[in-house]
C-alpha cells in the first residue's frame, strides 16, 4: 500500500517541475541573493567589496530610512480601517437583491483592473489646481477656493488615500461578497421567524460568518498597503517636500538613482522582516480566533 502511494506521488512530480522550477529561480534566488548583496559595497555594474554589517548599522542611524518607513506606516494606518470597511459596506450593497445588483458589482469592480498609470493620470486631470474637474465642481457649489491638492501635506495624503481606495476596493469587495453568499440562507430564515430584526440577523449571522475572510482582507491590505509605490511616485512624487514619499521609493531612488545596490538591499530587507512579523502575528491571532 505503502509502494502504491510513493508511486502515485512520483507521477507528480513531472507536473510539479516547472512552477518548481520557476519558483526558485524567481523566489528563492532572488532572497538569498538580496541577502548577500546587503553585505556588500555593491553597484549596478558589480559587487565591490565586503562590509559585512555595515549597510545595516547605516541604516538604523538613516533618519531617511526612518521618516519614509514612517511614511508608509502612516498610509497603512489611514487605508487598511478604511479599505476593510469600505469593501465590507459595498460588498452588502452589491448583494442587495435588486436590479442593479449586476450595475454595483461591475462599477465597483471595473477600477481594479486599470493599471496604476492610468488611475494616477485620471486623479492628476481631475485634481490640477486651475482647470481640473474637482476645482470646477468646487466653484460651481459657490466655495471660494483653490485647492493645491499636490501642493499641500494633507491633501496629497487625502488624495493618495482616496486613489488608492477607488483603484483596490473592487478586489477586497469580491472576497466579502463571495463569503456573504456562502452564508446558508436558512439562518435567515429560521431567525426571521424568531422574529430577529435586520440589524441583529447582521449582527449576529452576517459578521460572525464575514470573520474569517475579514483577517484576510486585513492581512492583504497590510502587506500590499506597507508596498505602496507607484500610485505616489506618478501623483505626487513623494511630495511636498517628501511628505508622502515611502519607503520603496526611497530603496528604489538609493539603488538606481544612487548607485548603492548593497544599501537598498539593506531597507528591502527590513522591509522584509516587518512584513513577516505581521503575517506571523495575524495568523497567529487568526489561528486562535479560530480555537
């Protein structure tokens, strides 16, 4: 029996080889590579010479480093609530038994397909301070004001936050509302002729069961919000003043711009490591939740 299993388990393996494969060439590699250039004095043209830990002890004392992390930390903190909320209230919406049902679904989902050059021109059209559509609409409701969207600290960061949001929202909306029609409509039923009211059948059927995929959507939003890159790079560049600019685009300016492969190797691993001790922590907290 034992034979027969090892067997089968052999026939696999010629359809487990190329994604094998492929993934250590483009996974694997690459992270033990990133980690031996992070001890090395390392160019775009090649490796210079050894330093050990000296890329790292720089980086600790980089007030660059810290004020971007810090960047990025704080577009985590204003998105991830938000996205989760957001996607919960349009993902009820959308399995509202209406006839627009199929008109949400597709106007909420439609964003998430453009690129990211395509949704930071339209955000840059709208938002230009003299002749873009926000300001004219701003004018037409009789406000007296000018906004300087990229211009100004708070309103580059509101306006990154809302681009990001309209563009990402439509994925984590399908993952809640794929979970909300997994719930048995007979809990509905039965608790209706308990004579429960809509607030508490949400209460008391719809969260509960809405939990598991919540810590994903969570998790899925810390990890791709701490990646942040382009939407900022291509709207505000970083600015004003580098108010905005976050991590990744600072590893990306040290490594090409300055010519310091080994440094950006350095941050990317930080990065690295934060990430991972998120994943840790909500998986632990999801595993328990679970018992």
């Amino acid at each position: 029996m034992i034979k027969k299993q090892w067997i089968q388990d052999l026939k696999a393996i010629p359809f487990l080889l190329p994604f094998f494969v492929a993934y250590m060439i483009f996974t694997i590699f690459p992270i033990f590579k990133g980690l031996e250039m992070s001890l090395y004095d390392w160019t775009l043209v090649r490796k210079l010479e050894f330093v050990g830990l000296e890329n790292y002890i720089k980086m600790f004392t980089d007030r660059h480093f810290w004020r971007t992390l810090w960047n990025t930390t704080f577009f985590v903190i204003l998105t991830t609530p938000t996205m989760v909320l957001l996607a919960l209230g349009l993902a009820l919406l959308s399995n509202l038994n209406t006839k627009l049902k199929t008109f949400f679904r597709g106007s909420f989902f439609i964003p998430s397909i453009l690129s990211v050059s395509v949704i930071s021109f339209l955000m840059i059209f709208m938002l230009q301070p003299y002749n873009g559509l926000v300001n004219n609409v701003i004018q037409m409701l009789g406000i007296d004001a000018e906004p300087k969207w990229m211009a100004d600290q708070g309103l580059a960061w509101v306006t990154i936050v809302v681009v990001t949001l309209w563009w990402t929202v439509g994925f984590n909306m399908i993952l809640f509302l794929a979970a909300l029609q997994d719930i048995p409509e007979s809990l509905y039923e039965a608790s209706e002729i308990d004579g429960a009211s809509r607030w508490d059948m949400f209460k008391y059927i719809t969260l509960p069961q809405l939990i598991p995929i919540g810590r994903v959507v969570l998790l899925l939003q810390i990890l791709a919000s701490y990646k942040v890159f382009a939407q900022i790079l291509l709207i505000t560049g970083g600015g004003p003043g580098g108010a905005t600019r976050p991590l990744i685009q600072y590893i990306y300016e040290v490594g090409f711009n300055q010519n310091n492969l080994g440094y950006a190797a350095t941050m990317s691993y930080a990065l690295f490591f934060i990430l991972l001790i998120l994943s840790i922590i909500q998986l632990k907290s999801q595993r328990s939740g679970e018992n």
